[in-house]
C-alpha cells in the first residue's frame, strides 16, 4: 500500500493506505477555501504544464480537472480527441509522445481501455500520470470526492471539521451502492475508499449487473433492497451505463426501475438522515426519480462542486510533489 501520493501517479485507489486517502481529502479541505476567495487562485503549480487527455465524453471530470488545475496557476494543454490526429489512427504511444514533446509535468487522462492509465504511465515514467476513468477498472478521483462528500456533510452534522475527524466518521458507517456494478469504474473505486476509511459496503443489482466474481470483494450483496435501504446511511446510485451495452443485461429499462431504481415511493424507505448520491451523468427516471435527486437529501450538486477542490488536491500532491505541511498554497 502506499501511504501518499506526493510525487507519484494517481490511477487507483487499490493501492491506497487509509492514511493517503486522509492526506487528499485533508489537502481538499485546504482549497475548499481557497475556491471561496474572490480570486479563486494560488501559485502552488506556477510553471508546470498539465495535459487533459480525454479520449471518453465527460463533462463533470474534464472541467472540473482543467479548473482545479487552472486555479492551481499550471498550464492547461487540452486535446479535443474528436478533431485531433486519434482520428486517423494515431496510436496511444504516439500521442502521449507528442504530447510530452511540448514539455508537460503531468496527464490527466480518460480512455475506454481500462489499464490505459498504467500503460501511458509506462511510456512517459518522467511525467505525472492522473486516471479521470479508465474502461470498467478505475475513476479514482470520483471515489475520492465521494468520500470527501460525505465525510463533509458528517462533519457538519457533528458540529466539526472534516480533518478534524480524519476517517473516525466512517467507521461503521453502512454504504449502499445500487445498480449496474458489474460495468461501474465508480463503484468500483468508491468500494476502494470507503472500505478503506472504515465503512461498511453493500451493494444491490440485479444478477447479471454484478460481476462474476463478486464474492471475492470486500462487500456484502443485498438480499433485499427495500431493508438494505431502510439501514443505510448514504445510496449510491450508479448510471446504467448504456455505452457498455448494460442495457442487454436487464430485460427493460422499466423492469430495471421498478425492482431496483430509486424511485420517490421506495426513497419512503430511507431514514431522514440518509445521503443520496449519484456521480452524474443521471439517467432521471431509470436510476433515480428526478423529485428525490432534487429532494434535500440528495447531495448531487455537493458532489460536482467537491470535484474542484479534491482534484485541486490530487494534482497539487502529484505534480508539485510535496504535502501542504512541507509546502505552501498561498
Ligand atoms: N461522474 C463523471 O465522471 O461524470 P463525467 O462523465 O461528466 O465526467
């Protein structure tokens, strides 16, 4: 396990230790505020060059890196896959090549390959590499601002602050992450984190959408969704992922709601306190009805909005090198 990631790449959270997941999401904390200034700018990454590779659609993970990393004073180069040379057959090698031939610090990169992450980090072992999703393997910066969500709101409930706490609020904590599993990067990262900081994982889909070898991971599969949400303290929902062909697993979209979407009548079942989350983007309607994502339980926008000052963190630690202890953010 490694127990930070100053200085190194970011392409799961697997290899994490507890205590490198509290070093983020403490290094979060400190630019929630700097994201409060009236100029939401520090020099921490002044002259370094960072690529924002995204050869998958995204919409929350890509602007929420290149502002993290322009409020952080880098250097943003962002390739526009569609109308670059990818299109006519220019290989992964050759492209970080190009790429690391401008003279960058540090990648930012999503690709349908899961492991395509690793593979660049192997190409070019000078420069930073950060995985913004790779295939069905890892999103480890959603995991991360997961965590960071929901220690946040536990935090304020208890009258305290996030570092304060450390990961002490997740112990015993129940998670309860529904839907197509088997596909989900997410899932699979956020079972890494929360695992990680001391809670407690179920997860509940139907059959085919939990992968075959889900025995062997850390979590419990529900029996019965209505009893697994009546005890839960945060529901992640997770998109059904149409573009992974998750569609031919589950015999319709309504079938698929009706036994497991989080509809207004089962979100009934949910205790007062309890979080609701989805990574975005939401199919409304499948995987959430579209009162309870908008409903005060929902912590939806809190989630997009983290995802500044959590990968401000991951890309200050791994580029610049250093810990806020050792360095400075003003
Ligand atoms: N949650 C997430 O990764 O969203 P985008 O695909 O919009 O980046």
């Amino acid at each position: 396990m490694i127990d930070s990631i100053a200085g190194g790449n970011l392409v799961s959270l697997a290899t994490l230790s507890q205590r490198a997941i509290v070093e983020v999401l403490d290094t979060a904390e400190s630019f929630v505020e700097v994201n409060s200034r009236a100029v939401k700018k520090v020099p921490a990454l002044k002259g370094k060059v960072i690529a924002s590779l995204f050869f998958e659609e995204s919409t929350r993970t890509r602007l929420s890196f290149e502002t993290a990393a322009k409020r952080l004073s880098a250097d943003v180069l962002s390739l526009a896959v569609a109308s670059s040379s990818v299109k006519k057959g220019e290989s992964l090698r050759d492209t970080i090549n190009t790429i690391d031939a401008l003279g960058i610090d540090a990648v930012v990169m999503r690709h349908s390959s899961s492991g395509a992450p690793v593979q660049v980090s192997r190409y070019v072992p000078h420069v930073r590499v950060i995985n913004a999703g790779d295939g069905q393997h890892q999103h480890p910066t959603q995991g991360l601002l997961d965590a960071f969500t929901v220690r946040q709101v536990l935090a304020a409930r208890a009258g305290t602050s996030g570092r304060e706490s450390g990961s002490e609020l997740f112990a015993g904590l129940n998670v309860l992450i529904v839907g197509d599993i088997r596909h989900s990067r997410v899932a699979r990262s956020d079972i890494e984190v929360y695992t990680r900081l001391g809670a407690h994982v179920t997860v509940a889909a139907p059959g085919t959408l939990l992968p075959p070898d889900i025995a062997q991971w850390p979590v419990t599969v529900a029996t019965d969704f209505d009893e697994a949400l009546a005890t839960a303290d945060v529901v992640g929902l997770l998109r059904l992922q149409k573009e992974r062909g998750s569609g031919a697993f589950v015999p319709s979209l309504g079938e698929f709601t009706s036994t497991f979407g989080l509809t207004s009548r089962r979100a009934e079942l949910l205790r007062p306190e309890t979080i609701i989350m989805h990574p975005g983007p939401m199919n409304r309607g499948v995987e959430i009805d579209s009162q309870v994502a908008d409903s005060s339980a929902a912590v939806i926008e809190q989630q997009v909005r983290n995802g500044v000052p959590v990968r401000m963190a991951v890309l200050y630690l791994t580029t610049a090198g250093t810990t806020l202890e050792s360095g400075s953010n003003d």
